[in-house]
C-alpha cells in the first residue's frame, strides 16, 4: 500500500468513527 493509500483510509476511518460517535450521542439524549 502506498502512503496515500494508508492516509485515505485514516481519514475515511476517522470520520466514520466521528459520524458514528455523533450519532450515539444524539441518539441516546
């Protein structure tokens, strides 16, 4: 894998990590 290969999935996996925890916590207020 390429370095911009590896930087694409931190990011993608952050912000599905971020969506995820906005949503728990709208959900569960």
């Amino acid at each position: 894998m390429s370095v911009f290969q590896t930087v694409s999935l931190i990011l993608l996996f952050g912000t599905f990590l971020i969506v995820l925890l906005n949503y728990i916590n709208k959900h569960y207020q």
